[in-house]
C-alpha cells in the first residue's frame, strides 16, 4: 500500500509539511537576528537528516544510500522529522495546525503499515 502513487504523493507532502514547520518555528521562537538563521537552518537539518540515513534496497527511495541504516533507525529518523514537524507547529503556537499535521500523519502511518513492518525486518 506504502508504494501507491497517491502515498508517496501523500508522504511527500508530509515531508514539506514537517520541512515548512521547523521554518515556522524558528521563524515564530526567536527574535531577529536569529529569527533568520533558524528559518534556514532547522529545515536543512530535517531534510538532511531524511536524505542523508537510509536503508538499502529501499523501495520508496532509489535504493541508494548515502549512510547506510538498519530499519529501525530510519524508522526513527521518519518519526523524528515527521512527528518534529508536529510538535514544532506546537510549539510555534499552532496547535490546530498541529493537530490537523498530527491526525494527517497518523491516517498515513496507519495506511502505510507494510513499510512500517518492511522497516521493522520483515523484508519480503
């Protein structure tokens, strides 16, 4: 299910969501100068992070891997950027926002159970 068109559409989406929150929040937490730091800086990190840790063989990636991770780990390193992206909204002062991203990302995750079990060790 996880490799539906419309779920890596889906999932995509939420990758630019949690990208435009960690944005939001440095943007709303700190005062100039580093109001325009953080707005650069925490979604580069987010996005490095998702880039960077991957497992090999991954079918929702191009199966390379610029640092080769076992699957827990880039199941960690998904709910550390997906769900960071929820609690940054939070703490931005946007709870709705964050509530919608929360429920959106649950459904999702719900949805997407076989990558859940793929990343977990059940290769097949």
């Amino acid at each position: 299910m996880s490799l539906n068109p419309v779920m890596l559409g889906v999932r995509f989406l939420l990758e630019l969501v949690a990208l435009g929150s960690f944005a939001v929040l440095g943007w709303r937490v700190v005062d100039a100068p580093w109001k325009f730091v953080l707005v650069v800086l925490l979604p580069f990190l987010a996005a490095m992070a998702w880039g960077v840790f991957a497992v090999p063989g991954d079918p929702s990636r191009s199966g390379e891997a610029s640092v080769a991770v076992s699957g827990p780990v880039r199941l960690l390193v998904e709910v550390l950027v997906l769900g960071g992206g929820v609690a940054a909204l939070w703490l931005a002062g946007l709870p709705r926002w964050a509530l919608v991203s929360a429920a959106i990302l649950i459904v999702y995750q719900v949805l997407a159970y076989d990558r859940i079990g793929w990343l977990l060790g059940d290769r097949s």
